[in-house]
C-alpha cells in the first residue's frame, strides 16, 4: 500500500494517538528540560495531558467519522483539556492547523504548509508577550519550512520532512535565544514536545517509527535559581491562575490588557464563547475579578509557583544524589513506594524514594509490577511501602518471589507511608527498618475525604450516592455535601492532643476548599502546625495526616 498523497480524517485521529504515545514516552526527558526558575508545572506531562484529552474526544467518534468531525474533536479536545502555559500554546497550534484541515477540499502539501504558518502565527498571537526561544519559534521554524517543501513539490511526506528539519534546526538554537537554556545546556522543553507532533504525522503516513527518548544528562542543582533570583527571562511571580472563560469574543481585547497590567506569561485561547485562560500573576482576586467583567469563569484553578519551584529543586537535587557515581556505595536496603499522583511521587523523591509504582485505592497494582521494581534495584535488601490496605496483601507475596530479602511495612495510607520514611536507615537491614519504620508510621493518624459512590448506613448516619465522607481507620466518621465540610468534621474527630496537621490536596481539591479546611483549623485549634502539599491523586480531594 502506497504513501497517502494527502491527510484523510483516519490520518489526522491516527496522527493524534500517535503524539499521544510519543508524549508519554517522551514525558519524562521533556519534563527535565524544563530549567526556569519558575516552572510552569511540568511541560511534557502539560502536552501529554492535553493529548490525552484529544484522544478521548476522538475515542467518542465513529470510525468513519469526516475530516471536519475529526478536526472539531482534536479543537475541543485540546482546548478543553490544556494543561499550563505549553498545553494552552500547544492547543491553539492544533486548533489553528485543525481549522485549516477542516475548510480544504483536500489536504495535500500546500494545505499542510498553510495550516502549520497559520498554527503558528495563531498561537503567537494567544501569548500577550511572544518570547523567542520557545515553542513559538519552533512552530514558527516548521512553518516556513513546510512552505519551502511544499515549493519543492515532493510530496506530503517529503513536505513534512522539511518542515520536521527547519523545527529541529530552531529547537536546537533555542539556547542562543535564551540564556537560561545556555546555561543549562538544554533546549526549549516545549518545541522538544511540538517536534513529535511533526514525527506524529510522518509516522501516521508511512508508518515509520516514531523517534526513542534520548538520553538526558541531568541538569545540576546549582543551574536552577533560588527562588525570588530569576533573571529577566522568566516570571518571578508567584501564582499560576487559569480558568475557562465563558464571554463574547468582543471582550477578550479588553480582557487581555487588564491581565496585562497584573501579569504575564499570558495566553488566552479558544473561540466561539469558550476561552482558555493562563496567567502568572501575585494578585490573584484581580486575575479572577477581570473575567467577571466580561463573562462568567468556571473550572478556576490557582497554583502557588513557589511551591513548584521547591519541588522541583528536590526532585533536581535528589536525582543528582541518586545518580550511579564511580566511587557510590549502593545502599544497604533501598525503598520502594506505591503512590497515586505526581506530586505524591515527588514529595517520596524528596523523602529520598526513587522507586515507585504507580497504584492506589482504585488501581491496584498486581504481584508482578512491585516484583519487578524491586528486582530491578541494586540494593539486596528491600522495603516496601504499600500505602494502601488493599495492596498489602499484593506486597507480602514479592518476598516468596524476590531472590532479595524483601520487608513490607504495613502503611495503610499514604501519610503513613511520609511517616514511615522519618525512620529509614539506608545503612541498616530490612528488618531492622522495618520496625523503626513501622513505628514510625504508627504514631500518625490518617484521614482521608471522598466522595460515596453508593446508598448506605454507617456508624456516622446514612450516606447518599454523592456525598462526601470522612474516613478513619475505624471507617466513616463525617457525611458533608462539600469535601471541606466532610474533612473539617473528620479533623475534629483526629486533632484532639495532636500538634501537626499535613493536608494533601487530590486533584479534585480546590484552592477555596483547602482555605475553609484551614480557616477551621486554625480557628478550632490555634495551636496546631498546618502543612499543605500537593498530591494530584485520584478520588480523593484530600488525605490527611495528624502526629
């Protein structure tokens, strides 16, 4: 079977699950080229997030859905799931080239060309402030290109070829335009994750291979700035607000030059109603008050960019220590964790855990993911921290299957498995560890709030599909109809006598649930210490631990 002279609509939706899954095996790398003192969350889990969102639009459609059809699911897909600035670029880049795709008869080289210059004109035009050396100059770079290959009239791949090249030519002088990227040795993070879109459509044509992840050298402690230290080339403001923007499209000017006063990184994307909204800022109310002027905002999501900033330097400092070295001792036994979220996963990294698998409440992982994590490490002797009651069964049987000595301390939850981590001895034996370890955990209290996914009657009173409950370890102690009532009622029944309080927000938590769960604690027991930590785990919007 020949090479498609042109994109069809089976084309375009395979194109899109192909970036998907370049996304995800390239998520990590990308991540790591991420070196501004402020990072803007994490660029590769931004993009692969966003896709994610595309494929599931797409994923709804018939298999004989129409290019226009095909063109609409990747544009809503993509605006309603961006995730950070590089997700919200990247979504207008694909609703730009979509849009073109969708209005031609035929899309062969010139419609291709023409739609990549006019992705990349649009999503410069999103950003109220362009930099170059970003994603933008990339896209840009793959636009001309494509034009010049088109002028050679070789053929749609031979088109894409050219453009993937003048891309990759402008990815890597990305660290002449930015002396952040020059001193890390990098280059943009966001134009690396565009570049597979380009390797995306090459591979849904002629079914080439799509490229491996390259390996990364890791960017030393000491090149990322200290907080409150950045230089004139990224945002030294402090909190992420983004939101869907419900409003007119003739008020979106106006919009903009207010954010403008009060922030940047700006970008503002979307049409026809519905806008996607991405700022840095230090005033939040002001950042949310502008879009009631012009419209009704839902979905509001603030982020504290300083936070990101202290992880990320963990997450650098840590890998650097955990990094093989010549003269390195590998310790006497090492530890692997099950976590339900990224930013679970790195505060266990900055506990010193740089083994995990991925599972929780929901997602049980099987026998053999935790064995072969295990039989994967240097370290003779293993601990492992279940963090969940239903996974410890799994994890007692990878000591009759490891040739290592394996010890499984019995977390039930994941503020136990931080507990545990205070008493880890990476010089001592497992045995050993696992006492300290488990006495450790056992002097916290765990609590966590979900929502009831049925009907029924507990020792707290009857619960309701949709109700948000408290839980124990002796079960449900509180039945709210918000995630801060349930928790606040839940708190009270474990603070009595306690003098730390560590809250880990899920992704469904909100910044005005978390203030009334604060505001309650600090007004019920003034004495007690209060941490906040972003977790991002499923299902449930908050976990708590009281020690």
């Amino acid at each position: 079977m020949g090479v498609p002279a042109e994109l069809t609509a089976p084309v375009v939706r395979e194109a899109m699950v192909r970036f998907r899954d370049a996304l995800r095996t390239h998520q990590d790398v990308i991540n790591r080229l991420n070196v501004f003192p402020v990072p803007d969350g994490d660029t590769g889990t931004n993009m692969m997030l966003t896709l994610e969102s595309v494929v599931g639009e797409l994923s709804a459609l018939g298999p004989e859905a129409p290019m226009a059809e095909v063109c609409g699911a990747v544009a809503h897909g993509s605006l309603m799931g961006a995730r950070g600035n590089s997700g919200v670029i990247l979504s207008q880049l694909l609703r730009g080239a979509t849009s073109r795709f969708a209005a031609a008869e035929r899309v062969g080289p010139p419609e291709v060309a023409g739609a990549l210059v006019e992705a990349a004109a649009l999503a410069r035009k999103a950003v109220v402030k362009p930099v170059e050396g970003t994603i933008l100059t990339v896209a840009h770079a793959a636009g001309e290109g494509a034009e010049e290959g088109c002028a050679r009239e070789g053929g749609l791949c031979h088109t894409l070829e050219v453009a993937r090249d003048a891309a990759k030519r402008a990815l890597d002088a990305t660290p002449t335009m930015l002396p952040a990227l020059a001193k890390a040795g990098v280059v943009d993070a966001g134009g690396a994750g565009y570049l597979l879109l380009l390797d995306a459509l090459l591979s849904a044509l002629d079914g080439r291979a799509l490229p491996e992840p390259s390996p990364l050298a890791r960017v030393p402690a000491d090149l990322v700035a200290a907080p409150g230290t950045a230089g004139t080339d990224a945002s030294e403001l402090r909190y992420e607000v983004m939101y869907f923007l419900h409003a007119p499209e003739d008020t979106i000017a106006a919009f903009k030059e207010v954010w403008a006063g009060i922030g940047d990184s700006i970008v503002v994307v979307g049409g026809e109603g519905t806008w996607n909204c991405h700022i840095h800022t230090d005033d939040i109310g002001a950042a949310i008050e502008a879009a009631l002027d012009c419209g009704r905002p839902s979905q509001i999501r603030v982020t504290d960019l300083s936070e990101q900033i202290e992880e990320e330097r963990w997450v650098r400092e840590h890998a650097l220590e955990a990094a093989p070295q010549p003269s390195g001792e590998v310790p006497t036994t090492d530890v692997v964790a099950v976590v339900s979220g990224e930013g679970i996963a790195r505060i266990f990294r900055s506990l010193g855990v740089h083994h995990h698998v991925s599972g929780g409440q929901s997602m049980n992982p099987s026998t053999a993911e935790i064995l072969a994590v295990v039989d994967a490490l240097d370290a003779s002797e293993v601990v492992i921290l279940p963090n969940n009651k239903n996974i410890r069964p799994v994890a007692e049987r990878v000591n009759e299957l490891s040739a290592k000595r394996v010890a499984v301390v019995p977390t039930e939850s994941i503020v136990e498995g931080f507990a545990a981590l205070l008493a880890y001895d990476p010089a001592s034996e497992a045995e050993p560890n696992l006492r300290a370890m488990s006495a450790s955990a056992e002097r916290v209290r765990p609590g966590e709030v979900t929502r009831a996914v049925r009907d029924a009657t507990t020792d707290a009173g009857p619960v309701r599909e949709g109700d948000w409950i408290g839980l124990t370890r002796d079960g449900v102690v509180s039945i709210a109809d918000s995630p801060s009532g349930a928790a606040c009622g839940l708190l009270a029944q474990l603070v009595a006598e306690r003098e730390l309080v560590t809250i880990i927000e899920g992704e469904d938590a909100s910044p005005a649930e978390t203030r009334r769960i604060t505001e309650w604690l600090h007004d019920s027991c003034p004495d007690i210490a209060v941490e906040v930590h972003h977790g991002g785990q499923p299902l449930y919007p908050y976990l708590f631990g009281v020690e």
